[in-house]
C-alpha cells in the first residue's frame, strides 16, 4: 500500500511537518483575512498605459480534458468543464492545451485550433463568459488565455524531437514495470520545420485573437517541445546550443505575434523552471528512483549540472528577462515532467497505476513550487507571476495561497487538478474563507489513469475526476477498467450515453 501523508487535522499539525522537514511553509489562519487578500485584483500591466485588471487573485490552471473531437474541435465534456469553471469564482481562467498543428496533438481528441475549429472554440469561450456574467454580474473582469502547444515527443502520431535526449529517448515514461526501452529513435524536428512552427504558432493566435481570447500562452514545460527546445544543448544550428539559440524560438514567435496582433493582446507563457530527471519504479520495490544520468547533466532546463536533482534558476531567470522584453506580462510557473517525473510538477498522494510511488515527502515537492516562483515574482516585480502546486494542501490550499500572495511571492494562486474535483473552490474560499474538505482534491492520480487510457474508439479517454464528479466521469472510469482489464478496445456506448445526457442538459439549462 502506498503511504498515507495527508494526514492533517488542523493547520497546527502541517506546520508541525513542515517544521520535522526543515521547511518553509507560511499560512494563514483567519478566515477574513484570507477572503480579503485572495479578493485582491490584480493589475497586469502591457506597454505603455495599457492595463488588463483580473477581478481577484485566483486561477484556473490549464488542465487537458482529453475530450475534444477528432477534428480538434471542443466536445460536450469540454463544454460541460468550463461552464463548471466559469462559475467557480476564478477570474484567471486559463483554457488547456491546443495544439497548433495537427501532427502536434498528444492525443487524438486534444484542441486544435484551425479555420474548421474556430466556431466551437468560440461558442466554448462565449458559454464560458456567459455563465461567469450570469453567476457575478459581469465577466468583464474575467481574463481567458487560450495556450498554444506543440507536444513534441509525447505528439501521438508523429512525435518530434529537439535533439536526442540521453535519457528519455530510451525511457519517455516512467514506467519501468511495464514498457520496454525504445527500440528506434526519434526523429529531429529540422530547422525549416522549426521556423515554418513559428508562424503557425503566430496564425493560431492570430486566430486566439479573432474568436475572442484575449491572449495566448506559449506553452513551454512538461516535457513538450517548446519545453525541450530550451535543454537543447548539444543541438547544433540556429535553435541549439547557447541560451540565446534556445530561446529563439518562443522569443521569434513572440515578437511576430506581438506584431500581428498588437500591444493590446495579452502575451503570456506557462514555463517549466526547473525539469528535473527522469524516474522511474524502482526494480524490485514500488518506490520512485531517479534513472542513471551523466554528469554533467545537460539534459534539461533550470537543473544543476553536477547536481540535477536541484534546480539551478540562472538560465531560467535569465530567460523570463526576455520573455519580458518579448512582451510577455503573465507567467505561469511549472516545473517537472508528468511522463517522467510526476511527483515533482503534482506532488501527489497515491500515484497512478503501474508508476512509482512519491519518492520524497509531498510537502518538499509543494514547498519547492513556492520557492522557485517566489524567487522568479522577487526578481521580476512587475509581472504578473502565477503560482503553481496547491492541490496536495487539499482544503488547506487557501491558507497557503493567502501567504504567498500576502508575502509577495506570486500575483495569482491557481489550481489546476483541484479544480477538477471541486470547481467551486475558488468562490468557496472568497464567501467562507475555507474549503470544504469533502470537495477537495486527494491527489489519488484518477485524472492521470483516465488520461494514460488509451483503449478507446477515439483512441483516448476523456479526463476528469471520477470520485468527486461521478456524473461525468463515474461510468467513463468503469469503461476505462474494463477495458484495460479485457486489453480490448472499449465501446462507447456508456461515454455516448453521458454525454447525450450533457447536451441535452446543456440546450435546456
């Protein structure tokens, strides 16, 4: 059995932890206090006078559904997930991944935004305003930031790499157990191709721009290609080797998109700082242990050479300077890579089926998130920095954002896999000052199984939270065992079923 750490009573017993740990963790206690400083509107300031105000200091994070049609347009479990979103309370509203070309997609119903997507990606962002308006009177204070992604190695028909990794190309996933090293090599993604992406990254926001969003998010972390580009160190040519050549993609492709959609579009970037080593189930044992790595070690971004096991922010600060410079005015800080090393980007409780057990405390890997965004919010003042890696606090989140928000170390808390579970979270903790413990995310990886299920008619599952939301997702989770169980492609029929119910709700809510 996996070992039980949440294990927390009152807010006296975590600090009592964070303290055995030898760590920080800041929290507050009282109730009004914590509604009054999450409240708190956040000015995010562009060039010159121009200003977007976000109505508090609370964000949805972008959480992939997997729910989307095979054309790339939104299905009726993405539409069900943002109108859940945009009553929560949060006004960051930070829309998931959508690929900007088809060979692009991690799987086969990510977004996709293209002429033939535009219309439903549209009438999702407009439902999502329109229940946002209905439950506060307004959205005008609510920002939506469509995120732009190429999956790189982890694209399902066609992966692409930035260079040949010394690890991942042997091992892209964690899984020790149950999957063999890779046998052939990936494909380089060339220069040309790199440079014709860079305009199809601008034609997408382009397009963000024309429906309505209003900005967009490069999407550089996880593990995706952007993400690599910045660890490509013995790549050779114009978008390898020195920081400058690394940066140059996401610094081109800002500055096109700066010029063809104008200062007036919110510029923004989900970077992971520190990427970590790969891991995996150790032989014999169930706990996590890193794989070899050379030393030293120049096989990922924000890490220590001679000690990849630490970051090392040098290069990352340096580079959010010239996100900056680029335009960029909103930062979403990630780290970690969820097909090799999920325990440091979600610190998590039970881990998914097959994969290694947590092999530090939770609370390190929380905590690490709120070291490396406070030190990137103290160097950067100006920007508004988001702050990642709340869940695993459960119904004491709202204490800890509280903190960090009261000390300066990040503009907006956001909550990505928790906001899965409980939707609401947001408008609970800005009326109660508290989180209900029965709603919260336990961090039991469900969302992950769903995600990793690939034994489907569309050749992927949909994601969500079945425990906390057993209308969606309890009978897609059935499915999903079955036909894990079986090794047999599933039917559809219970996923169809649901989501009849769900339009069917949707036309006559």
């Amino acid at each position: 059995m996996p070992k039980r750490y949440f294990t927390y009573n009152t807010l006296d017993d975590l600090r009592r932890d964070a303290a055995a740990l030898r760590i920080e963790l800041p929290l507050v206690d009282d109730k009004e206090e914590i509604r009054r400083i999450l409240a708190r509107p956040v000015e995010i300031c562009g060039e010159g006078a121009r200003r977007w105000r976000l109505g508090n200091s609370l964000a949805i994070h972008p959480m992939e559904g997997c729910d989307g049609e095979p054309d790339g347009n939104p299905g009726e479990l993405t539409f069900r997930r943002y109108q859940r979103f945009g009553v929560g309370g949060a006004k960051l509203i930070w829309f998931e991944a959508c690929a900007v070309v088809e060979e692009g997609r991690a799987n086969p119903r990510q977004l996709w935004i293209h002429a033939g997507s535009a219309a439903g990606l549209e009438k999702l962002l407009a439902e999502c305003r329109e229940v946002h308006a209905r439950e506060f009177g307004s959205s005008g204070d609510m920002i939506a930031v469509l995120q732009l992604t190429h999956s790189g190695r982890y694209s399902y028909a066609q992966p692409r790499v930035a260079y040949h990794h010394p690890v991942l190309d042997a091992f892209p996933f964690a899984n020790l157990a149950n999957l063999p090293p890779r046998a052939t090599p990936f494909e380089v993604a060339g220069d040309d191709y790199l440079m014709a992406l860079e305009d199809r990254f601008v034609e997408a926001a382009a397009l963000a721009q024309k429906i309505g969003f209003d900005g967009i998010d490069l999407k550089m972390t996880h593990g995706y290609l952007l993400a690599e580009l910045l660890s490509a160190r013995a790549r050779p040519g114009p978008y390898g080797g020195p920081l400058e050549n690394r940066a140059r993609f996401a610094l081109n492709a800002l500055r096109k998109i700066r010029e063809r959609c104008g200062e007036g579009f919110l510029l923004a970037a989900r970077l992971g700082v520190y990427d970590g080593v790969p891991y995996a189930v150790s032989p014999g044992d169930s706990s996590g242990a890193a794989r070899r790595f050379p030393v030293p070690y120049f096989g990922g971004f924000g890490v220590n050479p001679q000690n990849p096991l630490e970051p090392d922010l040098t290069e990352p600060l340096t580079f959010v300077g010239w996100l900056m410079q680029a335009g960029v005015r909103l930062l979403n800080v990630s780290m970690g890579n969820p097909y090799v090393n999920p325990h440091i980007g979600r610190p998590f409780e039970k881990p998914n089926e097959g994969l290694y057990e947590a092999p530090e405390h939770p609370l390190l890997g929380v905590v690490r998130h709120f070291a490396v965004t406070g030190e990137i919010q103290h160097a950067y003042p100006g920007l508004a920095v988001v702050g990642t890696g709340y869940s695993w606090l459960q119904h004491y989140l709202i204490h800890a954002a509280a903190a960090n928000l009261k000390l300066g170390r990040v503009s907006v808390a956001g909550v990505g896999r928790g906001a899965l579970a409980y939707p609401e979270w947001a408008r609970d903790a800005l009326t109660k000052g508290e989180l209900d413990p029965l709603k919260t995310c336990k961090t039991l990886s469900f969302c992950t199984y769903l995600m990793r299920q690939k034994k489907h008619p569309l050749g992927q599952f949909p994601t969500g939270c079945p425990p906390f939301d057993k209308e969606g997702y309890g009978a897609i989770v059935k499915q999903a065992r079955a036909a894990a169980r079986s090794g047999e492609i599933a039917t559809s029929d219970l996923e169809a079923e649901g989501q009849s119910k769900l339009k069917r709700a949707r036309r006559f809510a």
